[in-house]
C-alpha cells in the first residue's frame, strides 16, 4: 500500500471512528401505529378479499398502441453490447417479442395460478399470495408459515418457482411451509400511501401487522433484495415475532464492518474471508468502488429525485422495460454485460421477465416502488441508526457469487449475532428465488431444521 493510500486509510478510520462511537450507542426507536391510508381510522376494513387479476382490455389496448408507435431507439455505439446501459438492438427484440408473442391471456392465467387476497393494513391495502400445503395424512409434518419478501425492481413474481417447493412436501423433510408472499406496499397490487415517511422501517412495521392480522404471531421470513433490509430491520425492531430469517442479501452496513474492511479489506483479505470466502469478496480499493459506483446509479436518484425519473418511466413501456431488465443482466451476472443478448434469456424464459415489467405497467407502481429508496436514504431515517444494531434472531445468508455485493461470515457474524448458517454458490446472483428457486429453496429447508424446536 503506497504512502499517500495509508494515509488516506487512517483519515477515514478516524473519520469512522468518531462515527461509530457515536452510533454505538443507539437505541432501538419505537414508531407509532401511523395511518398510511386516507379516511378514517376507526372505521378500517380489515376483511380478507379474494384478488384476482383481471385487466381490462382498454389497459392492453393502451399498451399496443403505446408499444406499436414508440419512438425508434437511439443506435448503440459500437461494440459496447450493455455497457452503456441496455443496447437498443436487444432492446428492440424483447419489444418485438412483446408486441407479438407474449400472450397477456395466457400469462394472466399463469399470475392467478395461486390464492390472492388484500387486506387493510395501517390504512394501506396489502396484496400477498397465500398458498397453504396439502397435507398428506400418513406424513407427521410441521407447518410453518413463511413470510417471503421480494425487492426492487422486482415483485412477488419472483417467488412462483419456489412456492410449490416450499409447500409440498419434499423428499427426506418432516417440516413444510405455508408461504405468504407480499407486494410492498407501493409495489404492484399493493397499495402506496400518498403521506413522506414510507421507510424501510415503516415498511417493516406494516410486514409484521400484516402477519398478526392473518393470525401469525410468530413466524419465519425469507427476503432478497429490500426484502431482506426489511426483514433484517424487523428483526432488531420486532424480534419477538420471528422465529428466523433467511436472505440472499446479506449485508453489513454496522460502523465495524465498515473498519474492518477498510483496515483490511485492502491489503490483508485473507484475514476477513476464508478461502472459500475469498473468491466471493471484492476487497476494498478500486476495483470495489468502481463496482459500486458502476451498479449504483438508478439508487442515488431513486433516493433523491424518484419522482423525475418516475415521470419518465410511469407511461413509457419501451423505457420501463429497459430500466427494469437492464438489472436482470448486471445483477445476475456482470459479465453479461458483454454479450450482445445481455444473458437475459440464459436463466429467464422472456415471459417470465415480461410478467415482472407487466406487474409494474399495469398498476402504474413504478414512481411509487422507487419513493421507498428516498424514504429510507435521507438523513432523518438514517439518523435513526437501525443499521447499527445487531440482531439477535436466529439468520441464514445464502450468498450467490454474482451478486452485487457479498461479504465474508467474519462480517456477517458482526451484523448477525445468531448467524446459524452462511452458504457461499459458485453459481446465482442477485434474484436468486427467480434464478435458482430450488438451490434458495433448499437452503431455507437447512436453515429452519436447524433451529426448529
């Protein structure tokens, strides 16, 4: 390390220093019972309704013309492929296939294959599949119910692979779930609320409310992306009802994380990671902050103007597509990025990728998805410190090898003090239930038999 990066080095650690000292201390807050939705508390609907997609042929309509007289894309450069961002040629396929292949009829059959409800939560309606197992009576099984938590820019349709693995019975297993999986609220057949303040943490609050309502008062929750933020701020600020956390988004954003891996992320890795770790962990210098800055950019102006660029997506199909599945190339594997197809259709049927963009064209959630990354960035929720409080509650990390960013158990061990298991894959990266649902899957299975009473 040269003379001027080691100095460098110890300004920050006493930068963070002074930092962490001061939010070593925090305290768990408390948030009241916050009415999201309009009209009159006392007088909230909290019956269970049946939800069935049904979309009207006007809404497709729309959609046709709006796809058949889009604008003709800019070409790209050439011989970039995606590293400017989703190339126009691949673009223009799966605009193509859209317009012409991808049935609605069919795909809207696929999407209520599984019971749907809405229930009224803090004033909000909340969308979530509901599918319980069929008990098989010769078999002495446990059912556990699961709360499974999608992401941005992804939806509940993450979860369709892996629900029927997780409620039928599986070979060699005495345990079966019974799954709820939830749109955020905001995101698509969930409803927003039109009052600032919708965070993370807020979120995490209306999760658990919604569990107690449907009769859980203590279950299991599974989440990638956002999912596991608000499933691991659940567990600091409602452990009590969680029985155990499994996410393939593990993070360490604690002030101590973030010493270690700059006091030895940078030259002394072997430290933090075992070699098995190793292969999985970017250590810090430049090569991680181009990454970073790289794969970052659609959160800084989420989490600070997501209403410009909401604007610009809401009634734009072509430019919402391409902002949506641009992340399914980089996200899942970055060297995808050289491919004239973008890798998409490697691990993703196009329907399966369409469906997820369907969900946000047609309940217009967009704007609203992306409000929760300003809600949760500006300084009045980060002064809260949530980040830097450990949980205590029983945690599983699967950890993919292309996924955005993964660390090594020594620092997973700092935010998750009851780390039970950390399983690192050579393959997968950050849509895992969507990539791989059996491999996802399985590693709840072995998480939950290893804590279960």
């Amino acid at each position: 390390m040269g003379l001027r990066q080691g100095l460098f080095g110890f300004f920050l650690l006493g930068i963070s220093y002074m930092i962490y000292n001061k939010l070593s201390s925090t305290q768990t807050p408390t948030f009241p019972e916050t009415w999201w939705g309009q009209g009159d508390a006392s007088k909230e609907d909290i019956e269970v309704r049946p939800l069935k997609i049904d979309i009207s042929k006007e809404v497709l309509k729309d959609l046709k013309y709006r796809l058949d007289n889009a604008i003709p894309l800019q070409p790209p450069l050439e011989g970039v492929q995606q590293n400017y961002g989703m190339n126009s040629r691949l673009l223009r396929k799966v605009i193509d296939y859209w317009k012409r292949d991808y049935n609605w009829t069919q795909r809207q059959q696929f999407l209520n294959k599984f019971p749907q409800y809405t229930i009224s939560v803090q004033g909000l309606k909340i969308h979530y599949i509901h599918v319980k197992p069929k008990l098989i009576p010769q078999y002495a099984l446990k059912v556990l119910p699961l709360l499974l938590l999608h992401g941005w820019p992804g939806s509940v349709r993450e979860y369709y692979e892996m629900i029927p693995l997780l409620t039928e019975l599986q070979k060699g297993r005495n345990i079966v779930f019974e799954a709820i999986a939830a749109s955020l609220p905001g995101y698509g057949f969930s409803e927003a609320t039109n009052k600032p303040g919708m965070s993370i943490a807020r979120q995490a609050q209306i999760m658990k409310n919604l569990m107690i309502r449907l009769g859980y008062k203590k279950f299991y929750i599974q989440g990638g992306d956002i999912g596991s933020g608000i499933a691991t701020q659940m567990s600091v600020l409602y452990p009590e009802v969680l029985l155990g956390v499994h996410s393939n988004t593990c993070l360490c954003f604690m002030m101590s994380c973030q010493l270690k891996l700059m006091l030895l992320g940078t030259t002394f890795p072997s430290l933090l990671g075992t070699e098995e770790e190793l292969p999985f962990f970017t250590p810090v210098g430049e090569k991680y902050i181009y990454k970073t800055l790289l794969e970052t950019g659609y959160m800084h102006i989420q989490a600070t103007k997501p209403d410009t660029i909401g604007t610009g997506l809401r009634d734009n199909p072509v430019g919402l597509a391409a902002y949506i599945l641009e992340k399914f190339t980089t996200w899942t594997n970055p060297d995808w990025k050289a491919l004239e197809d973008g890798g998409l259709t490697k691990r993703y049927p196009l329907d399966s990728l369409l469906d997820n963009v369907m969900i946000y064209w047609i309940t217009k959630s967009i704007t609203t998805s992306q409000r929760l990354y300003s809600e949760t960035m500006n300084a009045a929720t980060l002064g809260l410190g949530i980040d830097q409080i450990p949980s205590s509650v029983p945690t599983a990390c699967a950890v993919f090898k292309n996924d955005i960013w993964t660390y090594p158990k020594s620092l997973l061990h700092t935010q998750y003090r009851n780390l039970v298991q950390a399983n690192y894959y050579m393959d997968g990266g950050h849509f895992a239930a969507f990539e791989l649902p059996e491999v996802l899957a399985k590693d709840v299975y072995d998480f939950v038999e290893k804590i279960i009473d």
